[in-house]
C-alpha cells in the first residue's frame, strides 16, 4: 500500500491503492466474491514514530492499537477506491497463543531505525532493539495466527454481497486470560500467515498473494533461476526444503500457499498485483494446486 519507492505518504498511499483496486475490480467484474487482506508496514511505523516524537504531549498508545488504527485508515481508502462496488472494512482481531515461541525471540522489525543511544533510551522502557546495517530498530513477536475472531461478519458481509477488507496488517493480535477476556498484545501478525488464515476461515477456494514479481522463483540471484509454474504441494515442499524460497521475502508466501492448499484449499497463487485476474485462470503466476 505505497508508492513504487516506498512513499508512505499520503498521495502516494492513495494512488497506490486505487491502482491496486483496479485489479480487484477486474475480478469482481469476472464474478469472483472477494476478501481482501493488506499488509500495514510503513503505516504502522509511521504510527509508532508520532508515538514516539510526541510522548512529552500525549501518551503513547500500544502496538495494538495502532494496527487497529492503520485497518480503518486503509480500508477506507480501499472502500473508496473500489466504489462504486459495495464493500465494508472489518476491524479485525486476530487471536494468537500466548505460549507461542515467538513471545521469547522477536524478531520482526517495525518502524524507523535510531542511534544506539535512542535505542538504549526505548530499552529502557521495556523494548526490544536490534542492530542492523542502517541502525538500531524496535523488534516484535510474530506469532502464528490460531483464528480469525471476527470471520463471521466477514462472511456475512460477503453473503449480503458486499466485497470485504479484513485482517490488515495481519489484524489486530489478541490472546485469551485464564478468565477468557481478550486481550492486545505487542505483537505483528504476518500478513502472508494471515491472509491463509482468512481465506479459510471466509471459506475460499483460492488464495491469492500479491506481491512484487509474477512468479516465484527457484534458484534465485544463480545463473540456474528459473520461474515456477503450476506445482503440486508436494513438489512445492522440495523446493522448499532446498531452500529456494528466503525467510525474509517468499518463504511465508510459500509457506501460506502451501498451507492453504495441504488443509483442503482449491489453489494458491502467488504473482504480481498487475497479473492476479491472469493467475487465477492459470496463464501466469506461480499455482499450487491440489493435488487430485
């Protein structure tokens, strides 16, 4: 949801998204029902640094909540961007296990990078930094999504005929107490992870990942590379193993492919944004598809 150069601001958010929309259109014009999911990167880090510019002023809100305020902001602009087709924004939480590893390695890193003694400054108030080559940045839990909570207005939604914006940015990550109350918890939920966990919860047949190249890629950055086709889950899983697919960039948008089709999903693509209507009726793309 930015510019090309990754311009967060606004006017570039906006054109972005009404290019984007452009092809969702495109398959809805195709009669394809539609959930849409976003991820919220640089939103949400320019959320956290006002948070952090204007503590002295105002008190800093958590991590939670500024997912929550980047989902509405967003699926606004989409909403407005795919009128005149009706849709509807679903804030949308997302529980997560509290006992999930991921608690005690963060490793995802959100917002903007700072000197070490800035970085030492939010450590003291119970932050997690890292360095990296261009500085010291906050890292967070990324916990594997266990359910989409709020799936049932979504598909409600969808059954009265409206297309759905749901889960951004991974939604909203909530654990349960021992009482049962839900609650916020400093954590990103991974958009790819996510987007497969609402596809079945919304009980759709295809996942589409959009994303910057109109294949996956084996053999990537060697003399070797060569796109990926249609594959079974099985021959996806090889490639894999091998490790074709970086942890950082494709690895969970394979892994959420490959997800959604092994647990009873008809197919899973992965291609650019401008080739999603092209993927799904298989003339391009990257396709996992179920094996028979």
């Amino acid at each position: 949801m930015t510019a090309p150069d990754g311009s967060a601001a606004p006017a570039d958010q906006k054109r972005a998204i009404e290019r984007a929309m452009t092809h969702v259109a495109d398959l809805i014009g195709h009669g394809h029902r539609v959930a849409i999911t976003h991820g919220n990167g640089p939103q949400v880090g320019n959320i956290l640094l006002k948070n952090q510019l204007t503590a002295h002023v105002v008190p800093p809100v958590p991590l939670d909540w500024c997912g929550a305020q980047t989902q509405g902001t967003l699926g606004a602009l989409i909403m407005n961007a795919l009128d005149p087709i009706p849709a509807a924004t679903v804030v949308t939480r997302t529980l997560v296990d509290p006992g999930d590893p991921a608690f005690h390695d963060p490793v995802k890193p959100i917002g903007q990078y700072f000197s070490v003694v800035e970085a030492r400054r939010f450590q003291a108030l119970g932050q997690t930094w890292r360095e990296f080559e261009r500085g010291w940045r906050r890292v967070v839990a990324s916990p594997r999504p266990v359910q989409i909570l709020d799936a049932a207005p979504a598909v409600a939604l969808m059954e009265a005929g409206y297309t759905v914006v749901a889960a951004g940015g991974g939604g909203v990550p909530v654990v349960r107490d021992a009482d049962g109350r839900l609650h916020g918890v400093e954590a990103v939920i991974d958009k790819d992870h996510a987007a497969c966990a609402l596809a079945q919860a919304v009980g759709a047949d295809i996942l589409v990942i959009a994303t910057d190249v109109p294949h996956a890629i084996a053999g990537y950055g060697t003399p070797e590379a060569r796109p990926i086709g249609s594959v079974t889950p099985k021959e996806m899983r090889v490639l894999q193993a091998e490790g074709h697919f970086a942890s950082g960039s494709m690895g969970p948008k394979v892994e959420a492919a490959l997800r959604f089709v092994e647990e009873g999903g008809a197919k899973a693509v992965i291609t650019s944004l401008d080739n999603i209507a092209a993927a799904i009726s298989g003339n391009i793309g990257t396709t996992v598809n179920r094996e028979s």
